[in-house]
C-alpha cells in the first residue's frame, strides 16, 4: 500500500526522496509528497496523481534541506486531495504514515477537548496533532513520538520530521513493514528494500511493535515494551532490488517474459541436479501430518487452490483452503498434526500475517511460500519456502504467481515422496517434466504475437467468462482476476462442470468465453460444455494443445496454441496465455498496465 521513505543526508533531500519513491509506485498510490527540515524550519510540498506532478511541482517551487521524509499515499481515510496528501503537519512535527490507526476518533475526540482542530479527513492527521499537543506539553520531539505510538491502535508504519531538528527521525512499526539504511555518515527508512537499494546494501528490518531513533551516525531501537533491541544488519543483493524495464513497455511485459528464468531458478533450488528428490531448507515431515490448512489472498489463494489437487491427488493428504480475510475471524479449529501454510508475494499481507498468527501455537508446524525471505511471515513461520521470482513490479502478479505454483507442486511431490503414494518411477517422472518447464514456458511465450491478436477482439468485450475443469478450474479464476484487474472488463471464472447450474444464463453472441482445456483425462467434458456455449452464439477462445485443437476447434472463435505438458504442470504453462491476453486487452484498451486504478501491489492494511 502506501510507500514510506527517510533520508538524513548530505545531499539535498528532495531529489532523493522523489527517486526513492518512484521505486515504490509499484505499491500504488494516489498522492504523494515530501517534507524537509532546512535551517531548523519545516517545509512541505503535496501533489495529486502521480509521482511527476510532485516533481514538477518541486521544479516551480523548490524544497531545500538535507533531512526529509516522504511518501506515496493509497487512499483509505479521505479522497484523493492535496488536503489529505502526507506528510501530515502539525505546527513543529511532520509525519508520514502507512496503516490505518483504528482508535483514531476517539483520539480526535480527545484532542477535540483540548480545542484542537482538524482540517483533513485522514487518521493520519491525529498523529500528528497528538504529536505536536504533547511536544506543547513540554515533552522532548523522542518522547513526544514514543507517547503518540503507544496511544494507537491498529497497523501503522510511522515516520516523524521536527522542526528545528535536521538531525532527527523516529520511526516505528506495527503490521505494516519498515526498514532502516544505514549509510556513511548518513541514516535511510523505507517500506521496503527496493526503496534504499541505491542509497545502501546494509539494511535492518523492525519487528513488530520496534521503534526507531535515527540520527546521521546512530540508530536506537526499543521494543515495543520500551526496552533496547539488537537488531540484526543485513547486507542486502543489489541485483535483487534492481527495477527497471528492460527494454519492455511495461514491467508486467517484463515479469512475464521472466519466467522461464525465474521458474527455472526456483526448480534447481529445490531439485537439485542429478536427483529426483525435493530439498527443502528446513525439516519438514510429512508422516506426521494428516492434514494441511493453506490460507493466501488474491492471486495466492489460485495458488493454493490448485496445490489443494496436487497434494491430494499425488500425497493423498487432505487439504482446507481459506482466504485469509475469512479464516482470521472465522476462528477455525486447528486440529492436532496439522500444518498451516501460507502463501504471499510480499510476505507482509496484512491478512494472512494475522491469519499466521492465529495458528501460532495451534498447527504443529507453519510454512510459508514467499518471494521476500527478510518479510514477516518468513521470519514469523517455521519454515520460510523462497519461490525465487526476484522483485516483481507490476501489481498484477505474474512470475511470482507461477514460482509459486512451481514451489507448491515440488512440496507436493515431496508430501508424495514421504508418505509413499507415488513410486518412485512416477516421481521420476514428475522430476523430468518440472526440468523441462522452463522450456515450454519459453514455447507458450512464443505465442504472444497469436494471443494479442485474440486480446485485440476480447478488449471489446463488456463481460468475459472463464472457464476450466480440475486443475485448470483454479486457473480459470486466476486468468478473470489478471483480466479485470489492468483492462477493467467485468470477467469471471467457474468450473466448467457449473455452467448449466446458473452461468449459462448469461452466453449471448456478445459473450466471449475463454476455455482452459489441454487434452487431459477431463478433456472431454470440457468439449461438451464449449459446445453448450457455441451453441447459444458465446465466442470460444481455446486454448489447448495440438491434440486438444485437432479435436475441438470447429466452431471456435479464436485459438491458442500451448505444448504437450505433463498434466501435473499445465496449470503452470497456461498461466502465460491467461496473463498476455489480460496484458495485451489492457493495452488494447489503453489501461495503466503496471499501476491499474484503486488497486495496492502490497496490501498491509485490511
């Protein structure tokens, strides 16, 4: 969600702070805005849209000072406007916020009392105004912060800028993440690493409940009980916080054209050469297990559902899939021998970081399948599975969507291979066909010219169904996710076997349905529910194998040519074409592909 940054500098810290955040857009956001401490005295720009018009404001009326926070905001309290942009003032202190503080009414109330007044309608306002009410009380610019952060409640990334202090940030996190830089005579904060990558490679993350005070040549982390914490330094790959285009139009174009790479990485990581036995890093036994609880949001819930066929097709465990949003306040029980296992790009959903929680102490085990392994899910679970897809951009996920069903499927097999449901000539033979994913990803790919062609007639469509059976039913729902998520057209995605009980109500001729459907053991059914649409006029884009096309191409609107794959591995390989048509339809309609509208890359807010 919003994008938070810090600099305590010897260079000018406007141009940095802007910098530093266009490598958060990727977050999303509405608004954005910085603010400085030059010569003891606060100053602040605001700017609606994107990052360029905070820039083009800074050209007309520049923000000197070496010492300045800034950020991007994702809307939730207020409108969009300069008035509720951050950073927040309040007379001597300035604060940058990513959260949402729950208790913030009564807080406003309190302060109402003492004839404060509000100008804005975000929660953000009354942390500043608690802020600048206890600095007037006599209270130093440290305690004043420290006073104001155990007073809220609900998540909150917070960063603090005083008047007359240059030398100065407090910083502070509950469920939403932070990162401090540490630099040569200088001092950073940051949502993430991406963001300081090119100020610093040492990095230390606060935990939950940490605040932080910087100076130039300092840091000083309490806990959140007030007591001095050691946090670890860590020195960070540059290479994995790169994010540029790379020749590509878009990031996502980009992301897409990674998988092979990055999915081939992901396979020798945990397949090592030469074996057919999946290595995890960490120990992980599955004979003393009788069940699994997988709980994601978005696009890896689609990865969860479809690993639910893997592991109990192949290891013959059962499987409960739950959004994170339900299953934390759902409360299920968490029987004995049961591991929770949570599935997150970011690692800092805020979702099913709570949802994590509520199985601390309840799941024999917990694992979680991430793409940061310094987020807090990865340090909070027992087991942290990396998927390898390096940073991603583009809010619509894509690489790290298909590492992760790559990492799902290898601890599927090895589910298998512990509880002895596959011989070892069919996990062999698994083995094979995953060494030659990456070769058919690059076959799908080539494609892409073929589906932008199919995209150019779907980016016309009003509505689109998408529909899929077994393991391609879950893939059905992910490809209406990536379409509606950057085109804005209205798409859906449903078992194909559902479509007599209540979709096909909605087939007409202006009705373009999308069939999954390579020549696998439900191959057949899947033909007999595209002729139920062909049949009402609906418009089939199929996309199948050559096998699979020779059989059922007759009547089709439009087709997409995918390899023979292991069945085990088609909803992999079919994620390509469902994410460049998505792509190629929200460039056809002339969308913001990278940064679609109201939509977070991050979501660490509920």
């Amino acid at each position: 969600m919003c994008g938070i940054v810090g600099v305590l500098g010897e260079h000018e810290a406007a141009p940095i702070l802007v910098e530093a955040l266009k490598r958060l857009e990727y977050r999303g956001y509405d608004s954005a805005g910085i603010a400085t401490v030059n010569n003891g005295a606060l100053g602040r720009r605001r700017a609606v849209g994107k990052l360029v018009n905070l820039s083009d404001l800074l050209v007309h009326d520049p923000l000197p000072g070496k010492s300045g926070i800034g950020h991007t905001r994702w809307a939730t309290h207020g409108a969009p406007s300069v008035t509720n942009a951050h950073p927040h003032q309040a007379g001597p202190v300035a604060v940058v916020h990513n959260g949402i503080v729950e208790n913030y009414r009564e807080l406003r109330a309190e302060l109402a009392e003492h004839g404060v007044k509000f100008v804005t309608e975000t929660d953000t306002e009354t942390v500043a105004l608690m802020a600048a009410h206890y600095l007037d009380s006599g209270l130093s610019p440290v305690d004043a912060a420290f006073k104001t952060i155990n007073r809220l409640q609900g998540a909150f990334a917070l960063a603090f800028l005083f008047d007359g202090e240059d030398d100065l940030i407090v910083a502070a996190r509950k469920g939403s993440p932070l990162a401090i830089g540490h630099g040569t005579g200088e001092m950073f904060v940051g949502s993430d690493a991406i963001a300081l990558a090119p100020l610093t490679d040492r990095i230390t993350y606060l935990e939950e409940g940490d605040r932080a005070v910087l100076t130039r040549t300092s840091l000083e982390i309490r806990d959140e009980a007030g007591e001095l914490a050691n946090r670890e330094t860590r020195k960070i790959k540059l290479d994995q916080t790169r994010a540029d285009k790379a020749g590509h139009k878009h990031f996502m174009a980009k992301e897409i054209a990674e998988q092979p790479v990055v999915v081939a990485e992901a396979i020798r990581s945990y397949l090592p050469t030469g074996g057919d036995e999946v290595v995890l890093p960490g120990d992980l036994d599955f004979t003393k297990l009788d069940r699994l609880t997988m709980v994601a949001c978005g696009t890896a819930f689609y990865a969860c559902l479809t690993a639910k066929y893997w592991f109990e097709q192949l290891a013959k465990i059962p499987v409960e899939v739950d959004i994170a949003s339900e299953f934390r306040y759902r409360e299920p029980p968490i029987p004995g021998r049961t591991a929770a296992l949570f599935v997150s790009q970011s690692g800092e959903t805020a979702d099913t970081l709570a949802a994590l929680r509520y199985c601390e102490g309840k799941a024999d085990k917990i694992v979680s399948v991430v793409n940061v392994p310094e987020s807090s899910i990865a340090r909070e679970s027992d087991i942290a599975l990396p998927i390898y897809a390096g940073v991603e951009i583009g809010v619509a996920s894509t690489k790290a969507f298909t590492c992760q069903l790559s990492v799902l499927l290898m601890l599927a097999l090895k589910a298998a291979a512990d509880r002895g449901t596959l011989s070892d000539e069919e996990l062999a033979d698994h083995a094979a066909a995953l060494r030659g994913l990456p070769t058919a990803l690059n076959t799908a790919l080539d494609q892409n010219r073929a589906i932008k062609k199919s995209a150019q007639r779907l980016s016309e469509a009003r509505d689109v169904l998408f529909l899929g059976r077994g393991l391609m039913y879950p893939l059905a729902m992910e490809g209406a996710l990536k379409l509606k998520e950057i085109s804005y057209i209205h798409a859906e995605g449903y078992a194909s076997g559902e479509l007599k009980h209540g979709p096909i109500a909605l087939i007409d001729k202006h009705m373009p349905v999308v069939v999954m459907a390579p020549r696998d053991a439900v191959f057949d059914k899947s033909v007999s529910n595209m002729q139920e649409v062909m049949a009402r006029k609906g418009k089939v884009i199929l996309v199948s194998d050559d096998d699979g096309i020779a059989e059922a191409e007759d009547g089709v609107w439009s087709i997409i040519r995918m390899p023979h794959i292991h069945p085990s591995l088609a909803p992999i390989l079919y994620s390509v074409p469902a994410q460049l048509l998505a792509y190629h339809t929200a460039v056809a309609k002339g969308t913001d592909v990278d940064q679609p509208r109201n939509l977070a890359k991050s979501v660490t807010v509920e």
